[in-house]
C-alpha cells in the first residue's frame, strides 16, 4: 500500500557540524535506553512490550529512527525521507500495524512518540550546545526533530488505521465473541476454542470494570492491552464493559489509581473463566450507588443482597420491642446495635450514644428482660448483627 504524506523535513536546508553529527551518533545506544526508560515510567501499557526479545527489537528500531535523523540534518545524500520507502517511516508504519495487532490503540502509542521526542531533543541539543552550533541553528534543528517525530507518527497513525481496516476488525469481531461466551457462562472448551481462534491468550483472572463510554479511550490506553472491550453486554444500560486481565493482587492498585475519578467501578478479580461473577458484582454494587472499588463495600453489598430478607429478619429478631412506644423501642435498637458492634464494652457504647454508662447498663437491662437469654444465643446474636449492621 503506498502512503504518501507531505514531507516538511523535506528541503529543509539544516546542515549540522560534522563533529556534532558524529558524536551524537556515537551516543545514540545511549539515548535510546534513555528514551525506552522514559516511555517505560510514563506510559504503562509498554511495560511488557519492552521486556525480553521485543525490547530489544524496540530499542534497535528507536536507534534506526534517531540514525536516520541524523543523516537528514546532516545533510547525507543517502537519507532522502521524502520518499515512502525510507527505513525509518517504513519501520513507524509498520509499527503501527504491529500495534493494532496487539490491541492497543494510538493514544499510547502518539505518548511514546511525544516523550522519545522529549528525550531525545534533550540529549541531542546537548551535545549541540556543546560543540558550540550557533542559535538560529540550534532554532532550526529543534524544529527538524518535531517535524521528523510528526512525520513517524503520521505514519504509525495510518499503519495502525490500515490494520485496522482489515484484519484488525475481523479479530475484535472474534475477540468480542470470547467475552460473549464468558458472561454468558458457556463450556470451557467453547470459550477456549474461541480464544484460540481470536489468539487471545488466557490470563490466570479478570476484572470486570463498568466505564462511562467517554472515558473508554483513554482507560484502554492505561491498561493492559489484551483487555476484552464488551459492547452490550447484559444488564448494562449505559457505559461499556472492560475485561482486564491479571490485575489481582498488587496489580489492583494502579488498575484503582488508572480510574480514579473516571466514574468507573471495578469488580473483583476472578479466575478468567468465572468472570461473570466479577461482572454481576458490579452490576450490583453499581445499582446501590457504589464507585470505584466494589471490594471496599462488602458488607454494604451482603447486606443489601437481599433487601426483603433483610427487613423479614428485622421485623422477626425485633418482635420482643413490637409492644413498646416508638421512641423508645428506637433508642433500645440503638443501644442493641452499638452493644453488639462493641462487643459488650459499656464505656465504648456510652460513648457512641452520647449517654451515661449507667444509661446504657439500664436499657441492656430492659433488653435481657425482653429477649430472656436468647441474647446469649449465637444464632441470635448473628442474626441481630446482621440485621442491625
């Protein structure tokens, strides 16, 4: 496929100091560690395509692209990007395609472009400096390292488009159909043949997360880039559902942190093939006005489960008070509640209730001869707590 774009490094009439050009090309291995680190810390869904033989593919082709840079300030004859076929737009375009096939989308991937360009002009202008190349010049080769940077992110940009136009859809379309047959609860060996055929490989859990629609994009740039993204799945109005992969444990806080205040929520981690259970988590805890973390409202999410059971064993635990004036079977469910929560201890309650101890000894008092010893009963007891928390 030809591509052809407007080339304003074309003719740019920059000659750079031989001495300059050479000893920054001495430093390039240099620089490119340096870039590779910085795209690293800032943008974390490089953090595995940078380790083992993939890295090392990186780095290589980051040291073609700032090479090639340099043959064109230098003025070198063998270096004419005006033309679709140089290595180092031909490598960005490829790039591009590389990572439509992985599943991330442009945004990390235009970041990694704007911090190689950071690091780079840094420590080449550096160097400028120091082998004493003028200001207007220096003026002209900042300008020359951005357009250069445009021009390999144009081409990244229409490389990742042009996958995307063809195989990349047909393999969304097949990874969609994982995500289907694993909220849908079909048998492993259905799903794992799905995930053969999308080459979607399975990681050790799950996450599901509800997005707002407009934060999707810049949440997928964030996380891991084998995340399922599932278009209307059951029971979700509005938003769009995320299933991230292997951010259990540790892995949980920056999945927290890369929401934030997104108005997302993140059900637990769960073995990959029971992520339903992730998603109906959420679901609920959405539907009680939960935000961010569903694990932080357990225990608001247990005992809203099953809202009538509950007010039944209320109305049922609570009987012995049924006689009594509002007011004060209100304070004797007071007293219950903050007694069994502290565990019996008076000063603790009194405390709570803002009363006098001996209050609080007097209205046990009237509870015992309502509920007898069933309050020593751990049936009861639990029963109470769950009812009362």
């Amino acid at each position: 496929m030809e591509r052809r774009t407007t080339r304003r490094t074309a003719d740019h009439g920059l000659r750079l100091d031989h001495a300059a050009v050479h000893e920054m090309r001495a430093e390039l291995p240099r620089v490119a560690e340096h870039v590779v680190a910085a795209i690293i810390d800032e943008v974390p869904s490089y953090t595995d395509a940078f380790s083992g033989p993939m890295g090392e593919t990186i780095r290589n082709a980051v040291q073609l692209a700032l090479g090639g840079f340099l043959s064109l300030a230098s003025g070198s004859r063998g270096a004419d990007v005006s033309t679709p076929a140089a290595p180092a737009v031909e490598g960005a375009y490829q790039l591009g395609r590389g990572e439509a096939r992985s599943g991330r989308s442009t945004d990390a991937l235009l970041a990694a472009y704007r911090i190689g360009a950071r690091v780079s002009w840094r420590e080449m202008s550096t160097v400028a400096v120091r082998n004493g190349v003028p200001g207007d010049t220096l003026a002209a080769f900042a300008e020359l390292v951005f357009a250069y940077i445009d021009e390999l992110s144009a081409a990244s940009v229409a490389g990742h488009s042009d996958e995307l136009a063809t195989t990349g859809r047909v393999r969304q379309r097949l990874l969609e159909r994982v995500a289907h047959h694993l909220l849908a609860g079909s048998p492993a060996d259905l799903v794992l043949a799905a995930a053969e055929q999308a080459g979607w490989e399975p990681p050790k859990t799950l996450t599901a997360v509800i997005v707002p629609e407009a934060q999707v994009r810049p949440v997928m740039a964030t996380v891991s880039p084998a995340t399922l993204q599932v278009s209307d799945p059951p029971g979700l109005d509005e938003g769009v559902l995320l299933l991230v992969p292997d951010a259990h444990a540790h892995r949980r806080i920056p999945l927290l942190r890369t929401l934030g205040d997104r108005g997302a929520l993140a059900g637990p981690a769960r073995p990959w093939l029971e992520v339903r259970t992730s998603y109906d988590r959420a679901l609920r805890a959405r539907a009680a006005g939960v935000e961010l973390d569903t694990e932080a409202h357990l225990v608001g999410l247990v005992l809203d489960a099953d809202a009538t059971a509950r007010v039944d064993l209320r109305e049922q635990l609570l009987a012995p008070l049924a006689g009594l004036r509002p007011a004060t079977a209100e304070k004797l469910v007071d007293t219950l509640r903050s007694w069994l929560l502290h565990q019996g201890r008076r000063e603790e309650v009194a405390a709570e209730l803002f009363v006098h101890p001996q209050t609080v000894r007097y209205r046990m008092g009237q509870l015992r001869e309502l509920y007898g010893d069933r309050l020593e009963d751990p049936e009861v007891v639990l029963g109470l707590v769950v009812a009362l928390g």
